[in-house]
C-alpha cells in the first residue's frame, strides 16, 4: 500500500501512514507522498489566514466537544463558524472576510490550544516506511518553511525522509501536477 496526499491531505497521508501499524496492520505500507502538507498547526494558529484558523477550530471542536471556542475566537469570527459545514475553503475564507481580530487576544497562551495543535502536527514518532515531501519554493497558501519544520521534527524522531524542493515557480494548487508526478515515479520503484 502506498499513501498519498496533498496540502491537507499531504497532513492526512502522514497520519494515515503513522496510524496504519495500528487501524491497518494486514497492509503493508511502501512509502508515503505529502505534497505541500499543511502541518505545523501552532504556527497556523498564531499567524495563518483567518479561514485556515477558522477550519482548524472547528476541527479541534469536532474531536473534543468540550472545547469552548468562545475562549479563543471573538463573538464576530464565532458567529462565522458554521461557513465550515456548509461550503468549501474559498467559501470559509469569503464568509470570515472583514473579521479582525479573529482570536481575543492572548487567547493561545491560554487553555489547551498550543497542546492541541502541537499534537494535531504528524511526524514525531518513527514509522517504518519510507516518506517524500515534495513542496514548491513559490507556495504561498501553505508556505514552504512548514515542511521545513516537519522534515527536522520527522528526523528527529528516526523517520526516513526525503523532501523535495520545486523550484520552478508553481504555486500551491498548480505545484501539485508536478508534485504528483515525481511522486507517482518514485512509488513505482517502491513497489518494485
């Protein structure tokens, strides 16, 4: 089996890959592609766009119910909340347009979010297959210093890891065509 994703689903693929020895143990996984993945969630937290924000909350909400949001999001950037359910990315981040600030201020430092989104990161335990990121130097939806942190974290933790750097000036959507294609080559040689 090999695993597969990109931006979000590059974030999905790590995960699934480091979740399978346990959900999937009758597969054996060659190798895992994450295309531009969309980790690093501290990060997006603290300065990422108010609809990646958005999103990720309503994620955390959806895994704990518990979480009061009204802790961290102001009662306009709430009140936005259910764009989530009810559209795509383009339309989270149109319906959120126009709320500043987003979050109350010194909102992360308190509570669980910075423990949260530390653990919502995939790559700090070791996994036994093989991994290649593949980034673009021109994304600039899901930029490419947070696949830098990911390779450092995954390595750390014993991972083999290789990322590659699209130099060609594709930006996030585009550089998944020849992302997907350097993958597509290097799984062949994994089956092999």
């Amino acid at each position: 089996l090999g695993i597969a994703g990109y931006s979000q689903g590059g974030h999905g693929a790590l995960w699934a890959n480091q979740l399978a020895p346990t959900w999937t143990p009758e597969y054996h996984v060659v190798g895992t592609f994450a295309g531009a993945p969309a980790t690093e969630m501290q990060v997006i937290l603290r300065g990422g766009p108010a609809g990646f924000v958005i999103m990720f909350l309503a994620g955390l909400k959806a895994a704990h119910p518990e979480l009061d949001l009204s802790t961290y999001l102001t009662p306009a950037a709430l009140a936005k909340l259910g764009a989530v359910d009810t559209g795509c990315a383009g339309d989270v981040f149109s319906a959120i347009s126009g709320v500043d600030p987003v979050s109350v201020p010194g909102a992360i430092e308190k509570g669980p979010w910075i423990e949260l989104a530390d653990a919502d990161d995939p790559g700090a335990v070791k996994t036994d297959d093989p991994i290649l990121i593949i980034h673009s130097e021109a994304d600039g939806t899901v930029p490419i210093v947070l696949s830098q942190f990911l390779m450092t974290r995954m390595c750390k933790a014993g991972n083999v890891v290789e990322r590659r750097v699209l130099h060609d000036g594709d930006d996030h959507g585009r550089a998944a065509v020849p992302a997907y294609a350097q993958a597509v080559t290097w799984f062949q040689g994994r089956f092999s």
